[in-house]
C-alpha cells in the first residue's frame, strides 16, 4: 500500500501531466544553477512564455521538431534517398 507522501506526489505529478508540463532534470555546472533556473520561471510564466522561447530559439538556433525526411533532406552529403526497384533474387524451395 503506498504511503500518503506517495499519493500526494502521484496525484501533482498527474495533474502537471494533463496540464501539459513535463518534469525535466538536467545537470549543469554550479555557477549556471540560478540561469537555468531563471530561464525555467521565465518559461513557466503565462507573461514571458512567448517572448522568452522566441528569444531562446533565435539565439540558439532551435527549431521545430523535424521529420526523418526533412532531416536527410538537410544533410550536407549528397544521398540518394530513391529506393531501387530490384525484386530480389529467385530461390528454389
């Protein structure tokens, strides 16, 4: 049987779910501990949300997740990504 501590936990974290926040834990340097921080408020804020991810994209050069076809597409080196049409090889069974 789980302990009160246990459900109280399970239940915010099920709320911040379907709220649509996610729990992120990174590992950074102790000087940049109160940046990280800050910049997490600043996103869990309704004012700043936008502004600071516009910023945070711009300046870090994020975008928007991608398909696997986009990322090929992209890809410096010349691929040929059309598959060959070869039906195989005949097999006696």
């Amino acid at each position: 049987m789980a302990s009160r501590q246990t459900l109280a936990v399970r239940g915010y974290r099920d709320r911040l779910k379907r709220g649509g926040w996610v729990r992120c834990e990174v590992k950074v340097r102790h000087d940049d501990v109160e940046l990280i921080r800050t910049v997490a408020t600043a996103l869990r804020d309704p004012d700043r949300h936008a502004t600071t991810r516009a910023l945070l994209r711009d300046r870090l050069g994020v975008r928007g997740p991608r398909g696997f076809k986009e990322l090929l597409a992209s890809c410096p080196v010349d691929l040929d990504l059309d598959r060959s049409r070869d039906p195989g090889r005949d097999i006696e069974l």
